[in-house]
C-alpha cells in the first residue's frame, strides 16, 4: 500500500512537471498522495508522529514548484545536475560557458539529476519548459523531501528523550520558522546540510540516552549505508571519457568549444578506484549488519546523516552534530565518559565517513588533479573563512550583531521565545534525559553560530543550520511552560513570566524591522542584498499583523491560566504567517528574481526555432538552464557580438531575441545602433531584474 501510494505522488508529480495538471489541482493532489504514504508509514505509532509529518506536508509542499527559480543559486545547481543529464558525467561538474564548477561538492547535483529523471524533466535544448512544464517541481523536490526527513528524524529524537508534547512543539516551531520553512522551498546546497545535521542530532538524542543493553538489528541501518554508497562506486566505475563543454551548444558563441580532455591520472582508471574502496564498503557493511546494541547502531546512523550532511556541503556537516556532543561530553561526569566514547562508534564512524564522502573526492583528484580540489577546498570551503570571497554586505555591520539580525529574522515569529528559551538553558547537568537533549542542542547551535560570525565571508544563510537546534529548544521551553502551569511554583512561574515579558519585547523589535522591510526574509536565502524586492513591500502590513498578535501570545504566556490557549495561539499564528509567506509572498517575489517569467514570453514570441536567444552581458544561469543552454553568450559587447549579427543577418535573419538585466537595455539599444524595432516584450511584473527585448535589424 505505502508503495502504491508513493507512486501515486510520483505520477502527479510528473504530471505537474510537464505541465499537464493546473497548479491547484496539484497543491490538493500532491499533499493527499503523500499524507496516505505517510499515514500508512506511521500506523500504529503515536499520534504525534503523523501530525509531524501532515504539518510539513500541508504547509510545504502545495507551492513548492509553482514559482520561478529564482537566480543565481537555484540555477546554478539546476543547470550543473542538468549539464550531468546531458553530458552523460556524473563526476565531473559543468557549468555551462564557465566550465568546470568547482565550488561545491557533488550531492546536490546527484539529488536534482535523480530527480529530474524521475519526474520527466526535459533536459535537451529548448526542452526545459516544452509544453508548459513546470521543472521548479522535480528541482525543489530533494530539499522538500530531505526537511521532512530530518524534520521527522529530530522531532522523534527529542519526543523520546524530552516527550512527545515537547517533539511535537519543536517540530511546529521548526516548520513555520522562516529560516527553515522557505529554505524547504529553494533547490540549493542549504536543506541537505541542514536536513542532514537535523537528522544527525535527532539521532545522537536516541543513542546518548538509550540504556546499553537496549537490543536490535543492524541490517536495516546496512542497507541504507548500501544506497548510499554503491550508487557513488557504481558512477565512479563508469565514469565515461572526460570531455568539456555542452553537446549541442559547442558552436554557439560565448560557449566553450566541446573537446575531449586528458586526465590528470590516467592510470589511476575507475575500476582501480572502485577496488579500493570496495574492502572497506564490504567490512562496514558486515560490521553494521551484524551489530545488535541499539544505542550503537544509532550512533552509526547519526554518522551517516552527518556524513550525507558533508556530501552536501563540506566538513561543517560533521563539525555542527559533533560540537554538540563535545558539550555533552563536557558536561557529563567523568566516570560516564569512557562509556560515551565507546558509545559513539568514533572509529567505524569515521570510517563510514571516509566511505561515503571520499570516492567522488578521489574520482576528481584522478581525473582532474589538485587544481579541481584546491578550488574547491582551499578557497570555497576553507579560503571562506579566512578571506573575503564574493562579499555583497555592502555598508553592513559584519560584527556579532550580523547574524543576530538575521536569526531574528530567520525564526519570527517565534524569535523572542527562542530567546527566551536559549537563556533559560540549564547551568549543570542533573542527570535527565532532557537536560541532556537540551546540552546537545544547544552546544550544536552555539557553535554554528560561532563558527559562522567568525568567518571573514558573510552570508545570510550561513547561520540557518542553527534554526533546527534552536527550534527544538524552544519547543522543550514551551512544554516545560506548560508542565509549570499543571504543577506551579511561585519562584518558576515569576521567572517564566519575565521571560515572556523578554520575548514580547525582542518579538517587537523584530517584528518593527520586518514591517519597515519585509524583503529582509527573502535576502535569508539569495544573493546581492542590494537587490531590489518590490513585490515583498506589499505583505508589511500581514506581517506586522501577525507579528503584533504573536507579541500579545508571547505575553500571554506570563499569565499561567492563559498558557494553554496562549500556545495554542502561537501555533496557529505561526502556522497562517508561514502558509502567507509559501503560498503568497514567496510565489509573489520569486519572480522578482527569476527568469521563469521572461523565457516563457521568449518561447511564446518566438516563431524561428533555429536562432537562439542572445545573452547579453548577463551570467546568472536562468538563461543557460530554462533554454537547455541553447543561447548565444555576450558576456561584454563589442566586436564578437557585432561580428555574429552581421553575419545572421547576411544569412537572411533580422529578428533576433536578446535576455539581458533591466539595468543594461538602454546600452544593448546603443551597441545596436540603428534598429527597424526594439521592443520590451517584458515589464517589471514579470521581473524585476531581467528583461526580454525583441529587435529587428
């Protein structure tokens, strides 16, 4: 049944991606398939667990592919996974007429690729939006379905050690926190390491505070370590030739000649690689199948989402989980930490580490050299902590208050309870499962959040895998809230209320700032904060609306025979702030930021399918990855893009179709010179950042 089910959302996806079902019909359809997945996933377990998973899906999945990508992150890594499609290499990254994509790791490529064939994605020249498809679905899909996994994986670890009221309200602070709830919504690296680190932590939960003698089967665990792992050896094995350049674009201008390249290592050939990962990937494999010690097996299963986390985005997938465990350790009596430590598996964890993070490392080493992972390690991993690379915070504050700000931001409405929640953190550990939790959480969020602040590169976004940890502290905070207005006592409910009172007052300030400039929470997760939103401007009043009554719930809680109904309110503000900012001023904004919009109009005015569409002086990816990269590039004008014109037109074309930033249309119409016509085809409604013009010569 549970399969059927989930064929059935495979097959609406499908028809959703190629455009056949409207985007209503699959905001109900979509949802329903899934919840029935979910519904018979969960029979028989507590109730708790189902809501988890129908909160997620009813909130984030309606929308998620009925906007725009927007650019240049979201089609950075759609035109990379699509170039693998086309180019037949799953190894080596490509990035259109810039080449080689060094920047990061593979597994985000791997996810959309998967998903694109799985969903029927088109990905030849002009095939992406044929028929009306709607590509955003299948790209997004792997961040949805990686935060419904580590959502649900974190929430159980806390339900188990904390109780499923406090899980259960982690996990609805988690979903409607704006840090993590549009994030589910952008097909980037972000929702892998942060699903992955929310998986790892939910894990180490279970195993830090499960008794040694607790007994089950390492088989389960072993088969997913095997779908993580054989599918890498198998792609290393037959890794074709390695040859640059796009198939059907190595003769437009702007774009790199196709030519077949010599590897750096040529006798260090797939199949020797293979052999020496294969003894290992077999050892573990037994190593694992056979283990029995429950609280073992999830510590070797906290590895694997950790290290899934590293494959995503580098070693801060195991350095966030793990910092939370130092503290742990830390904080634990010393005659319980030789127990831990065996606990924690650290030597078949980093083995298991080494297994599935190192064969794509070592494919690219032999194929390519050190110079592929110089780039990536040394200045895109490392070099961003000790330099300044691609900054954008122009006039910015960079010190501590930076990602303060953005935390605000990244977890209203909820963001005074969770300061009140991080200040009530317990001073010793008495021994609990909750204090424990509790410790865990808060040692990987403070780290996060230090790591982040002290790199010399700033991007918003970095601080966001603190959101999970975070969440769940405030969830903890809000049960104990409640347990206090069962059982009361003078000096706690004194405290508790001065908090509340703290919480209102941060919730104010943060909510002030929103209402001034609601575009603060699209620039949580995009590029350039100079970047213009008009679209976010309309949604200030809602979101000073809820931010307002959501102050008045924070205070409520100070009053102990109104918590309950004050919760209960919180959750629902929060739950209608995030459906308002997923279904309405994300899909508003996107195309702000988006090309979506402008090549549909493209591909409407279009009647000549042999010309292609002209990139001019514009490298944001949208115009390489909605046209299948079937577009001629001017990177700069000038001579080359005067020379090809010429020679079109001698050929017998006048008409000719040309993408460019609205910013650079008055100088496109000068480098043209005199013009039969020269028209904008597109407004700011459709983006405000891009336009298309169409000219006769």
């Amino acid at each position: 049944m549970i399969v059927a089910a989930l064929l059935s959302f495979v097959l609406v996806l499908r028809f959703a991606v190629r455009g056949v079902l409207p985007a209503w019909a699959v905001a109900i359809l979509a949802p329903c398939t899934l919840l029935a997945a979910a519904w018979l996933f969960v029979r028989g377990k507590p109730r708790q667990d189902l809501w988890v998973l129908a909160l997620g899906t009813s909130t984030a999945l309606p929308m998620l592919g009925a906007f725009s990508l927007i650019d240049p992150w979201e089609t950075h890594y759609g035109e990379v996974a699509r170039e693998m499609i086309e180019r037949r290499d799953f190894v080596s990254p490509w990035w259109a007429q810039d080449g080689w994509f060094m920047t990061k790791p593979v597994l985000i490529f791997w996810l959309e690729a998967l998903a694109m064939v799985v969903f029927g994605v088109r990905t030849g020249a002009d095939g992406i939006l044929a028929g009306g498809a709607n590509p955003e679905w299948a790209l997004r899909m792997p961040a949805f379905a990686l935060a419904l996994a580590g959502v649900y994986i974190l929430y159980d670890g806390v339900a188990r050690t904390c109780g499923r009221r406090a899980g259960f309200l982690g996990a609805l602070v988690l979903w409607t926190m704006p840090g993590f709830a549009l994030l589910t919504h952008q097909a980037t690296t972000d929702m892998p390491l942060i699903g992955g680190v929310a998986a790892s932590l939910g894990l180490l939960l279970r195993a830090l505070h499960t008794p040694e003698s607790a007994q089950a089967s390492g088989r389960p665990l072993a088969v997913w370590v095997a779908l993580l792992t054989v599918p890498q050896l198998a792609i290393v094995a037959l890794a074709p030739r390695l040859v640059a350049g796009s198939p059907h674009a190595c003769t437009l201008p702007g774009q790199r000649a196709c030519a077949e390249v010599a590897l750096a290592h040529p006798g260090f050939s797939p199949w020797l690689q293979v052999a020496l990962f294969l003894p290992l990937l077999v050892w573990l494999l037994v190593r694992i199948a056979t283990e029995t010690r429950l609280a073992h097996l999830l510590a070797l299963g906290a590895w694997t989402a950790a290290a899934f986390a590293a494959m995503a985005k580098g070693p801060a997938g195991l350095a966030f989980p793990a910092a939370g465990v130092v503290l742990v350790l830390v904080s634990r009596r010393t005659h319980r930490l030789p127990e831990t430590l065996r606990l924690l598996e650290i030597p078949t964890g980093l083995l298991l580490s080494v297994m599935m993070i190192g064969p794509w490392y070592l494919a690219i080493w032999a194929r390519h050299g050190r110079g592929f992972l110089d780039e990536l390690v040394m200045t895109h991993m490392i070099g961003r902590t000790l330099t300044h690379l691609h900054d954008v915070n122009e006039a910015e504050d960079v010190g501590l208050i930076y990602f303060v700000r953005q935390l605000g931001y990244a977890t209203f409405p909820w963001s005074g309870l969770l300061a009140a929640a991080a200040l009530s953190f317990p001073r010793r550990d008495d021994g609990s499962h909750r204090t424990g939790a509790r410790t865990l959480l808060f040692g990987s969020a403070l780290f996060t959040f230090t790591l982040v602040s002290a790199m010399r590169t700033k991007f918003h976004h970095y601080v966001l895998p603190a959101v999970p940890p975070l969440a769940m502290l405030v969830g903890i905070w809000l049960d104990e809230r409640l347990s206090e207005a069962e059982k009361p006592g003078r000096r706690r409910l004194l405290a508790s209320a001065v908090l509340a009172f703290g919480a209102a007052c941060v919730l104010a300030l943060v909510t002030r700032d929103l209402g001034a400039s609601p575009s603060h929470l699209m620039k949580l997760f995009t590029y350039r904060y100079q970047r213009d939103w008009p679209s976010a401007q309309a949604f200030a009043p809602a979101l000073v609306i809820f931010g307002v009554l959501t102050t008045v719930a924070s205070l409520a809680l100070a009053i102990r025979p109104w918590r309950r109904h004050a919760v209960l309110a919180l959750g629902a503000l929060a739950v209608g702030c995030t459906l308002l900012l997923l279904d309405g001023y994300l899909v508003r904004c996107a195309p702000n930021g988006g090309q979506r919009h402008v090549m549909d109009a493209y591909y409407r005015a279009r009647s000549d399918t042999t010309t292609p569409l002209v990139a001019y002086e514009l490298n944001w990816k949208g115009e390489n990855f909605y046209t299948g990269n079937h577009l001629a590039i001017f990177l700069s004008g000038g001579s080359p893009m005067r020379t090809w014109l010429d020679a079109k037109q001698r050929a017998g074309e006048h008409t000719f179709f040309f993408v460019t930033e609205r910013s650079r249309i008055r100088g496109l119409r000068a480098e043209l010179g005199p013009t039969r016509a020269f028209e904008e085809l597109t407004d700011a409604s459709a983006s405000a950042e891009f336009a298309l013009v169409r000219a006769e010569l």
